[in-house]
C-alpha cells in the first residue's frame, strides 16, 4: 500500500489571511505532494534491491526514505496543528504540561518562536513528547529529519557504528564488526519490544 497525501481538514482559503488559498495549494498539492511520491519512489526501489540483492544505492535510498518520510509525517501533522477555530492558550493537562516543561506559557512560546526562528536553513520547530521521562521539549529538525530524536518512531534493534565502537579490535573493517552482530543478537528481546510498541498503535 502506498503512501497517501491526505486532504486538508478545511478548505484551502480557511486560514485567510494567515495562509492564503495559493500558499496552501502550492505546499499541499505540490511540496507535501512530492515529499509522498518520493517516498514511495524510494520504498519501490528499495523493494527492487531486495529482489534483486543489490543493494549498491542502499546508502541514498535510505537517505529519501528519511527526508520524505519525515516530510510527509510533518506536514500531515502542520496541517492538523491549524485551523480556522484556532488561537488562544491550551487548558487543561496540555496546559500543565506546558507548564511542568518550560514555567509557564509565555516561557514556552518564547523559546518555541526563538527555536523556530533559528532553524539553520531549511526545517522545523517542534515541541515533542519525549516518552524516555514523559516530558514535553522543543527541538529542531534541519531539512525535516536532521536533529530528530527517537520517539516518532521506536527503535526495535539498534548497532552503533561510531568508530568507538569497533576500532581498536576491528580498525577499519567496519564490515565484519556489523557482520560478527549477528552472532549476538538477542531476538527475543527485539520481539518483546515489537510486540510492546505494537501494544500502542
Ligand atoms: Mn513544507
């Protein structure tokens, strides 16, 4: 199944004059647009490679992968993040986590404008739920992906590949460190953390 550009939730105009219809066309029907093509561009070819067990353009494919997959998850959320009912401050237990966070709303919105305001180059301001201490942060995301931290997705199997971590017995033979990975993993781990993340969806 591939992936799909949603519809807006409001009309193209519903954001005037903050947004005008053109603005909105123009990133909806053609920057969203291309970051899902591209997506699914990269996931075919992906597929490609694993029928034909080439994997020699692995290293770019993986790179499309990350920008227009976090490029299609942002702006699907941006859009919902809008809407023509909005404005004000967040009640309730938004509001106190807001709070808990950054000290107040103000502190928030300020730090939130000063962390937007900065992005270098392309990007994104975010306000995250970070789930290792169940907390709110701000982060960036240069491009859409560069910055990001874990959480949007859960990791399940993870290998470091720093040279810290195979240098001094492996040197540069990165290849046969990540190969020798296999002889250790622990998969019964790797499925109880998949069947925990799948307990949340
Ligand atoms: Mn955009």
């Amino acid at each position: 199944m591939p992936h799909q550009l949603p519809d807006l939730p409001y009309a193209y105009d519903a954001l005037e004059p903050f947004l005008n219809e053109e603005t909105m066309h123009l990133h909806h029907d053609k920057h969203h647009a291309g970051y899902v093509k591209g997506l699914n561009e990269a996931e075919e070819k992906i597929k490609a490679a694993q029928q034909s067990g080439d994997f020699s353009a692995i290293r770019t494919l993986c790179d499309a992968v990350a920008f227009n997959y976090s490029g299609h998850l942002l702006h699907s959320l941006f859009w919902n993040n809008m809407s023509p009912a909005g404005g004000g401050e967040p009640e309730g237990e938004l509001a106190a986590q807001i709070n808990k966070a950054f000290g107040s709303f103000a502190t928030f919105k300020a730090q939130f404008l000063s962390a937007s305001n900065s992005v270098q180059g392309s990007g994104w301001g975010v306000l995250a739920w970070q789930p290792l201490r169940s907390q709110l942060v701000i982060l960036q995301a240069e491009k859409h992906q560069n910055l990001a931290q874990w959480g949007v997705v859960t990791p399940m199997l993870v290998l470091d590949v720093w040279e810290h971590a195979y240098y001094l017995q492996y040197q540069n033979r990165r290849p046969e460190f990540t190969e020798g990975f296999f002889d250790v993993i622990n998969w019964d781990d790797v499925a109880t953390r998949l069947a925990a993340a799948k307990e949340n969806d």
